[in-house]
C-alpha cells in the first residue's frame, strides 16, 4: 500500500475496547501526533468478555484482527491498539498489512527498559490484563542488556475502573495512588498499564514522589515516526 496523499493528513485508525480508553488517546495524539486525523472504532467488549474468558482466546484475537482489517480497508494508513491485552494480535496483523501499527504498550515498555529502574509497580484494574502486562514487560526487560534486572511487580487497583469509566480524574488518582502507597519504599516507578488510567499519571507523580510512567503519549510519538518512515520509504524508494 502507498502512503497517504500529502495534501491530505494522516489517518490513526484508534482501535479501543473502553470508553475511556477514547480521551486519553486523542488528547496524547493531539500532542504527539497533530496532523493525524482520529477514526475511532470501539468494541466495548471486547475487554469484559476476555475477563469472562479468563485471558484472550483464539476467538477474541480474530475479532481484534477483524476489527484491524475494517480499519486498513477502510483507509487507514496506521493503527493504535489502546487495549494492552490485544496486542499479541499485532503481530499476526502486520503480516498481512502493511500499515505502520503500535500496540498500547510497546514504546512505554521500551521505555522502561531504557531507564533501568531497579523495580517497577505495573497497575491496572483487571487481573488478568495486568498478568499479561507483567509477563510481556518481563519479556521486553530480558531480551535487553540490563533490562533484566528490573523487577516487575503487578497489582490492580479497586475502584479504578469505574473512576475512569465516569471519568471521575479525582476518584482514579486517588484509587490508583492507594494502590501504590504500599510499595513506595520497594519500588523506583509505576506504570500505569492501560490508556484508560493515564490521566491520573500527573496528579499520581505529585503524591507518591516516584515516576509514574503511561502510555498514550509515547505511543502517539512513535506512531507519528512510523508514518512519516513508510511515507518517506513510499516517496523515495523503487516502485
């Protein structure tokens, strides 16, 4: 596929399974990525019927993927994943599409692995999306240098998925900063696993003292990388 026409701007085709995943992904692409033009597609299901399931499945990963190709075919010329959970599909998708894509959580990994911290608190407000965050994080950590000697330690926060389901910014800071309080003296940063809890990242970092490290902000960044390599590749390569 060619890059996108130049008098026209980029379109992110943002791929989310909560409502309050929407906000927080414009707000960082409106920073990160301000050319791009935001087509928003949401299943509102897709995260609470892989709770039911206990994890993904074989049939939630083809309704991800399905929802990817409606994205491409309809235009897009990249795509954001906003749900951590789904982005083992990526993998399979930019084999068949050849469209820059971003799970929720790659760069905000990569970053962690470029800080070094000695040990990092992941939060999130399902169990098993913050497993699966845990072992991926573990996975990018020990395929680096150092990155091995961070630790990861997860945990969910009570009451922060209806905070940030009504978009109550107090009531997410003040849930997800109860959930940390216990491992300030273990821990050099926490990581906020899922778009839907990153506006609380500002307000967390004043109480806890510590880092606090999100993802949309970084992923819209490296996004907006992403389409200006493949446009520049489409432009200056052999056809």
């Amino acid at each position: 596929m060619s890059g996108h026409r130049a008098d026209q701007p980029p379109t992110v085709a943002v791929i989310s399974a909560l409502p309050a995943s929407l906000e927080p992904a414009r707000t960082a692409l409106t920073e990160g990525f301000p050319e791009a033009s935001v087509w928003n597609l949401l299943d509102d299901r897709l995260l609470s019927d892989a709770e039911a399931a206990d994890g993904l499945t074989p049939a939630l990963s083809d309704r991800m993927l399905s929802l990817i190709s409606y994205a491409v075919h309809g235009g897009a010329d990249a795509v954001l994943l906003t749900c951590s959970l789904y982005g083992p599909v990526l993998e399979q998708a930019r084999r068949e599409h050849g469209l820059p894509m971003l799970s929720s959580d790659e760069e905000l990994f990569a970053e962690v692995s470029r800080r070094r911290f000695g040990s990092v608190l992941l939060l999130g407000h399902l169990a098993p999306a913050v497993q699966d965050s845990v072992n991926r994080l573990k996975r990018v950590l020990s395929s680096t240098e150092r990155g091995e000697r961070t630790e990861v330690t997860g945990h969910t926060a009570s009451g922060a998925a209806m905070a940030a389901a009504h978009e109550d910014l107090d009531a997410l800071e003040k849930s997800l900063t109860a959930a940390a309080t216990p491992y300030l003296k273990e821990v050099d940063a926490v990581i906020l696993g899922m778009f839907s809890l990153s506006p609380a990242g500002a307000g967390m970092e004043k109480a806890l003292g510590l880092p606090v490290l999100s993802a949309p902000l970084l992923a819209a960044r490296v996004l907006r990388e992403k389409v200006a390599a493949k446009d520049g590749a489409s432009q200056g390569g052999p056809r």
